[in-house]
C-alpha cells in the first residue's frame, strides 16, 4: 500500500499468482475487457514467443473511496515458470492481496501445491504470511476433463478456509466475482489498518 497524501489517493496491489498456464493472464485480460476504459490504465502484457507470461500485466482500476482517500488498485500477474523465482519475488512486493489461480486438472496438483508453497516462502520474505494476509482461491479451468471436484480441491489446497471461487477464465466464467471478492478482502484489510 502506498499512500498519496496531497492527491488522497492509496495504491492498492493485487497480484494473481499460481503456476505456469493456470489462466492468470487469462484472468487480467477479461477483466481489462470488461474495465470502463474512463477508470483503467493500460494493460501491459510482456511475452515470450510460447505466449506465456514473462513478467508481469499491469492493470489499474479506481473505484469508490476509503475513508475519504479514492483506491487505485494495480492488478499484476507474475510468470508462473519455475525459473522466473527472481522475478515472481520483485513482483511480490509491496502486494496488498493475492488471487491464488490453481488449475483443477488432476495432473497439476503438484505444481499448484509447489507455487503455493513458493507464494508462501516469498510472502514470509516480505514479512507477511498467508495465515494475515488477504487472499482467495480461484480454482480455475473447471471445463475441462479429468478435474478435481470442489471439495477435493477445497481438501487439498484450502488449508486456511479461505474464500474460493470456480472459474473458466477463458470463458470468463467467475473472473468478475473473483476480482469483487479480492476487492472486498483487501479495502477490508486497508481499513483495519490506516
């Protein structure tokens, strides 16, 4: 969180975060397409020739006010490729809250419990944890063959009993609500605390 005194405003950062392909990018991209172009800047997509993304995506968004001080919110994705670890940490800080983006196919559970694991390590190196900090589950590609249900999900990634939507972002199926609900998390988070 940064604060702007002289223009009231507070930057907010969300970053979606999850392994390679899970539909983070996916993800932004519905939401800038949905975003009032009067209220968003300009979505940045930086990207390798497997259109994957490199770094990040950057979309802002300004909406309603905090205790008299109008939200900017900075929507960043980070490269979920195991050896972008440097970069996913730059990323990192600084972040207000967290869209954690598991891919329901059963052959990726081990790559969700391992970015998982790789989120926590690098919010412990921020000095937060996920047990304080703001963030959901989006449990994404609920399409396609072969996924985990909910509840096997719920099992084996919702440790913390947070909230958690279901989702096709390439469809744009809970993109939306998945945005409010992190939305709603982190001005809730920022108002305990300024």
């Amino acid at each position: 969180m940064f604060i702007n005194w002289a223009q009231k405003e507070i930057n907010l950062k969300i970053v979606y975060y999850g392994p390679g392909l899970s539909g983070k990018t996916t993800n932004l991209e519905h939401i800038y397409s949905r975003i009032d172009p009067s209220v968003r800047g300009d979505l940045i997509a930086l990207k390798t020739k497997e259109e994957r993304t490199l770094y990040f995506d950057f979309l802002q968004l300004e909406v309603g006010k905090i205790k008299e001080m109008r939200p900017k919110f900075n929507l960043y994705t980070i490269p979920g490729q195991i050896y972008y670890a440097q970069s996913r940490k730059i990323i990192l800080r600084g972040v207000d809250g967290v869209v954690f983006v598991a891919d329901s196919q059963k052959h990726r559970m081990l790559e969700n419990l391992d970015s998982l694991l790789d989120l926590e390590e690098n919010l412990i190196g921020e000095g937060k944890t996920l047990e304080s900090f703001p963030w959901i589950l989006q449990y994404n590609k609920r399409d396609l063959p072969m996924v985990f249900s909910k509840r096997e999900l719920e099992r084996k990634l919702n440790f913390l009993k947070v909230p958690a939507i279901e989702a096709v972002a390439c469809e744009g199926t809970g993109v939306v609500e998945t945005l409010k609900l992190i939305i709603n998390k982190v001005v809730g988070h920022v108002q305990q605390t300024i």
